[in-house]
C-alpha cells in the first residue's frame, strides 16, 4: 500500500516491538509496496534490521468472515501453520517471546515480523518454474487439521450484486471515485451479470469434481516471491493459506498444464493428472469478481482519492473491462 496509515503511529509500532519481539527500533521507514498489508522497514539497535507488516482485520479481500476476530483467528492459524511446516522456501513469520506469530495491534490490525531481506533481480521465467516447484511440494504435504477449508461462495458478491441494482441511483458520492464506479458498472452491468451467471456454473463443477483438494497457499503469484541475496527464492506472504483445490494456485502458474512449469509442479507435487480446465478458468473468474466487488465495496464507502485509491481504481477499471 502506498499511504501509511495513520491510525499507526510509528512510536506504537515501536513500543510494541520491543514490547513483544525485543526490538530496539532505532530507525522505522515505511515501505510503499504491495497492495494489501502495510510494511516498515526497522532497523534494530543490534544492528537487526526487520520487515515489519500491519494486516487488516476488516471484511475484505478472498475470504468470507466478517467479524475482525474471526479474521485474526484464521490469519493466526494460516501463519502458525505455515512456521510449523518448516519449508526452506516459505519466509515465516518469526515469534514474539510469547511464542505468537501474530500481535493484535489495533482492534483492525495484526502485526507480524520477519527478518528483513535484501531482494535482487530473477529471470522471470525461472521464477515461475521455481515457485512452481515450491507449490508441488506444499500439495503434496499432510494437511493439518486446523487449516481453513476454503470454500465456493463468493465473497463480496453481496457488495457488487447491491450496486448493480441500485445503479438507477443518481449519486454514489460518497468520494471522488463513487460516481465514476457508477459509471463503469451502468456501461458493463450486462458484461458483470454474466460473470456472475457463469461463476455460478463452474461452481457446481468444483463442488462436485474438484479433485484432489490439497494444503494450497491461494496467491503464488510473482508479487508474493522474494528472489533473496542469499541465493534463495522466497515464497511470501502466506496468510490466505487453505485446504482447497489444487488449481487455486495452479491457476496464477500457468494457462494450461503443459510446458516446463507444469513438469516443475509435476515433479514435486506427485499429481501427474492434469488440471480441470472448468476448475482453473473458475478460480480465474473468482479472483476477478472477488477483487471487482472489494473496490465497488471501496468506492461505494466513504474515500478521498488517495494514491490508494488511485491504483485501485485503474484495477478495478482494468477488471470490469476485461473480455
């Protein structure tokens, strides 16, 4: 996110770092980067230097809980877990001295840390046959018990079903980007019906023929990989985390199974049938609507037009026009 929040002071981050981890902070800077949670760099007074991220506990986003503590219960699971796998390639959340990988900042907040890594430029190709390979190995891992079951319901559709029918209103102003929202939904409306029509298709098939359903990370994309300097590839952020079906992380890997990624996912994952393609085009669709309805959700709420919001627009213009 490229606003700091305010709601965050840096002396707040500051306290309850030394607080809970033992970190002297002597320097925080934020960090303008990724499009969900928010991060700080913190240098330790040893010399420790620490990636620090403030995840929201509001309804947002890929999963279908409402209430924050509920989204802080299933974050905390999906983070433990993900220590507890002991992957090379999956950067943890580090512990406080309680032994938690997750601190209740804020009623709206959770706070982790990780060691802080200095990243370097990857051959793109590469990359996605590395994590490719790191994927196979997470699905062909025992499944704990405590892990969210994802599941097909689509989360924010009730937010983009109500806009739809309350497009006849004359005004969304509740900021500078509500009645372009307007605009863009009145101009698609038969376009994002029918999105939602065939999402409702493919969802039998998945609740019917999905097979096999497997501990998936849900966003492997090149955003959430770290080639490090210390010669590792990461694969980061592991806070959507769920037993589901394979292709919701196929799907960010490849088009079709086929070609040198799906034999890196293929030779570690011990899955040799290939994808359903009806399963991969739904997770396609899901991730689509769920991010359309999240920036209706957005605009429709009271906002001021930030560099935020800025960047949220030109995606979910981006989305709704997609053929």
């Amino acid at each position: 996110m490229k606003e700091e929040p305010k709601v965050l002071s840096r002396a707040l981050i500051a306290t309850t770092l030394a607080e809970r981890w033992g970190i002297d902070s002597q320097e925080i800077a934020y960090l303008p980067v990724g499009g969900g949670g928010h991060h700080w760099r913190v240098q330790g007074g040893d010399s420790s230097s620490w990636f620090v991220t403030a995840n929201g506990l509001l309804a947002r986003g890929h999963w279908l809980e409402r209430a924050g503590d509920a989204v802080y219960a299933r974050t905390y699971v999906a983070y433990e877990t993900t220590r507890r796998l002991g992957l090379d390639f999956a950067l943890a959340a580090v512990p406080d001295r309680y032994g938690s990988v997750l601190c209740r900042i804020h009623s709206d907040w959770a706070l982790s840390v990780y060691p802080y890594l200095e990243g370097i430029a990857a051959d793109e190709k590469q990359l996605v046959r590395t994590i490719a390979g790191y994927v196979g190995t997470l699905h062909a891992m025992p499944v704990p018990a405590d892990v969210p079951t994802w599941r097909s319901e689509l989360p924010q559709r009730g937010h983009l079903e109500r806009a739809l029918a309350d497009l006849h209103q004359p005004s969304w102003a509740a900021g500078p980007f509500g009645n372009p929202t307007r605009a863009l939904l009145t101009a698609n409306r038969t376009r994002v019906l029918g999105l939602l029509d065939r999402y409702d298709e493919l969802a039998s098939v998945v609740d019917g023929d999905a097979e096999p359903w497997v501990l998936t990370h849900g966003e492997p994309h090149a955003g959430n990989t770290l080639p490090a300097a210390d010669g590792m590839t990461y694969l980061i952020d592991w806070d959507t985390l769920a037993f589901a079906p394979r292709e919701r992380d196929l799907w960010q890997l490849m088009d079709t199974p086929s070609g040198p990624v799906w034999d890196a996912y293929r030779a570690t994952s011990g899955h040799p049938r290939a994808a359903h393609p009806d399963i991969m085009e739904f997770f396609r669709l899901w991730w689509r609507l769920v991010e359309m309805g999240d920036y209706v959700r957005q605009f429709r709420s009271p906002h001021v037009g930030d560099a935020d919001d800025n960047a949220a627009w030109k995606t979910l213009e981006a989305y709704v026009g997609e053929m």
